[in-house]
C-alpha cells in the first residue's frame, strides 16, 4: 500500500474526503435542481461518476505499472533462485478462523449499528426538517451540516482510537455521541 506505516491517518483522510464529497453534493443539489431540474442534476453527478471512476482506473493502472518488474532489468536479477537442501519440517502456526473470535464479531456489530444509525440520521434529518415546512434548501443544508460533523469526526477519531490500547471505552464515549445526538433530534423534533 502507499502509507503501510500510517493506516491511521490514511483511514482518518480517505474517509474524511468522502464525508467532505457527501457535504458539497447535499449543499449543490437544491440550488442546481431549482437552476437546471432534476433531470440535468442527476446527470451531472453521473458525468462526474464516471469522470472519477476513469480517474481512479488511470491511478490504479499507473500503481500496477510501478509494480512490474522493469523491462530494463536483467534477467538474472528477476530469475527466481533454485531450491536448494531439504524441505523445511518446522509446522506453521494454525489460523483461526475470523468468525470463531470475538473481537471480529464485536467490530462487525459496532459498525453494523454505527451505519445503521448514520445512514438513517443522514435521510432522515432532511425528511425531519421538510416536515416542519421549512425549504429544501434548509434541509439540504441541515444534512450537509449533519455531514460536515461527520469530515471532523473522520479526521480525529482514528487519531484518537491510536492512542488506546483498549478500544472499548472509546467505542462506548462515540456510541453515547450517537445516542445523544438521536435523542436530540428525535425530542427536538417533536418540540418545533
């Protein structure tokens, strides 16, 4: 990989320039529908799905390259060496299996139930405000704000989570935001 020694801050990056993605399309989307139609919006974001799925296959294929062996490169130099003396006897340590332990479960649930939770505030927040009969561009706005929460939090919870060697407690302060934060929406909702 390109940052084998910082998974951290790659994750922290990579996730956080999605986030950042998800926020700008929620704040063009009203103003470009009431500009252009749906129509011209929703074709739009297609064009630059497509422009950066090409921009992706281009990097990818440039990563493939730089890994090839050179065509410069001796052939002694790339040859594989023979085998030489016995086979090796010592035994390899068993694998356990992903699904027999359970810190896998434990991670798989925690995230399940994160996502659940953020994909459902995601849609529901702009369902929540349209509700109250407040414009579109409000709720677009709510939601990109929603997200925006979410680039900061991209960026320093994996930071966070490397300075803890037991990821728990961690785990039990952002599942607490969560619930919080739902209570808040659910309560204030029903206040306006």
């Amino acid at each position: 990989g390109f940052f084998p020694n910082k998974v951290n801050a790659a994750t922290a990056y990579y996730t956080a320039l999605m986030q950042g993605m998800t926020t700008l399309a929620l704040l063009l989307v009203v103003p470009m529908t009431q500009l252009l139609g749906w129509r011209i919006t929703i074709v739009s974001f297609g064009i630059l799905s497509i422009f950066t799925l090409l921009l992706w296959l281009r990097f990818y294929n440039l990563r493939i390259a730089d890994s090839l062996p050179s065509a410069t490169a001796s052939p002694l130099t790339t040859a594989p060496k023979p085998i030489t003396g016995k086979p090796s006897t010592t035994s390899h340590p068993t694998i356990k299996s992903v699904f027999s332990q359970r810190l896998a479960w434990d991670v798989s649930l925690f995230m399940g139930v994160q996502s659940l939770v953020f994909y459902t505030l995601s849609t529901w927040i702009p369902t929540a405000v349209l509700s109250h009969h407040l414009s579109l561009t409000f709720a677009g706005q709510m939601a990109s704000l929603f997200q925006f929460i979410a680039v900061i939090a991209s960026l320093l919870v994996p930071f966070w989570l490397k300075k803890h060697t037991v990821q728990s407690w961690p785990a039990v302060w952002l599942t607490m935001c969560y619930l919080i934060a739902s209570i808040g929406f659910f309560w204030g909702s029903g206040q306006a």
